[in-house]
C-alpha cells in the first residue's frame, strides 16, 4: 500500500493523520497535481489527491473513501464509531470540514489567475461559505471536548485539517479571535503526535 498525496492538502492530511492514529505504517509519495510531470492522472483519472494505491495495484480516492477504507483495516483506534446513528454525525462534521477546504480552495485557485481574470463576486461567494461554515463549527462544538461531545474521532481530525489548511493559506481570516472555541480545540489537536508530524508547509 501507498499514500500518494501533496504536503499542503488538508485531505491528504487527514489521510495521514488517520494512518498515524491507526498505527497503519504506509509510505508517502509526495507528488504535486498541479505540476507538469505529475503522475497523479495516471492512478486517479480526476487528477486528484489524496490517491491510495493497494497491494494489487487497485487505487482509491477521494479521501472519505480512503479513511472509511482504512478504519475498517484495523481495529486499533476506531475513528468512526460503530452505531449508525453516530457515525453520521461524524461523517457530517467531516462534510462540513471538508466543504470549508473546498470552498478556501476555490479561492486560492481564483487568485492564482491574473488579476483581471478574477471573478470578485465568486471569490466573496467562496469566502462566504468559508465564513458560515467556521460559525457552524463553532457552534456545534460549543465547550466541548470533542465534536461528537464522546471521544476522539474522525470528526475531530477533519476539523483540525480544515482549520490548519485555513492557517496555511488565509492569514487574514482571523477565526481564533471570534471562535475561541475552535482556537482552543486546535491548539489541543496540535499536541497530537500525529498533528504536529503533518503541519502543511507552504
Ligand atoms: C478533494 C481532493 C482535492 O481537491 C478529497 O480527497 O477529499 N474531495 C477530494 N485535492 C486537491 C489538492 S488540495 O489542495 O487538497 C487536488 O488534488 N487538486 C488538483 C486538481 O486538479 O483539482
């Protein structure tokens, strides 16, 4: 098995954080979508990463799928939890985490247009999502210990990925001083082995 993933996508990061959790030792092969020579095409036809690529050579993406795959490979530390009812409301916190990154990186490819190609509404559009989505999360943690009030979980990687992407690329979103919530959750996460060893670098 290997992960096939750029260092500053907060999808792979989640990938990798999960691998961590899970004690699931998996080499990384660092490639950039974005560059020329990029093989990612070659093992996802949507030229996306995170890609994992299986023993026999069979590939999956996106990274849902690939943390859904890869938390039933071991039962060392579930990250969904087992009961249905439950498991959908991690997985909704990872839809939401997830969503805010889409919408963050909408922009981000937006602004890497020529100045007088980019569309103002569409990014006030994007950062609009990347707004309301902080304000959800920080209501729905609330002083919470952890986003599904139990334990550690998926839920809570997806956050801390979303929120360390948003660090990585928009320094002028400043979420800690309206949510210290979040801020605090995130310097938690932080102390995590596996947080700490996949802090995007730009
Ligand atoms: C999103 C992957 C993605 O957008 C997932 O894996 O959860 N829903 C997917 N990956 C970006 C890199 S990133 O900045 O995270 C990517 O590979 N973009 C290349 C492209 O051509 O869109």
């Amino acid at each position: 098995m290997k992960l096939i993933a750029s260092l500053t996508s907060p999808y792979a990061r989640k990938v990798r954080i999960v691998l961590h959790e899970k004690r699931i030792d998996c080499p990384l092969t660092v490639d950039i979508p974005w560059n020329a020579d990029s093989q990612v095409p070659n093992f996802n036809p949507l030229g996306k990463v995170p890609v994992l690529v299986l023993d026999d050579g069979s590939t999956l993406f996106d990274s849902r799928v690939i943390v859904d795959y890869l938390d039933h490979l071991t039962p060392v530390s579930r990250l969904v939890p087992s009961e249905h009812r439950k498991a959908v409301q991690v997985k909704r916190w990872e839809a939401l985490a997830d969503g805010i990154c889409d919408a963050g990186i909408a922009v981000v490819l937006e602004r890497k247009r020529p100045a007088a190609k980019q569309d103002a509404d569409w990014i006030a559009r994007q950062l609009g999502k990347v707004e309301a989505g902080l304000k959800m999360l920080s209501e729905d943690l609330a002083e919470r210990s952890w986003c599904n009030g139990e334990g550690y979980t998926l839920a809570d990687i997806a956050v801390g990925c979303c929120l360390g992407y948003l660090d990585l690329r928009f320094a002028e979103i400043d979420w800690r001083g309206p949510y210290p919530n979040l801020a605090k959750f995130a310097d938690k996460l932080a102390q995590r082995p596996a947080f700490a060893e996949t802090v995007p670098q730009a």
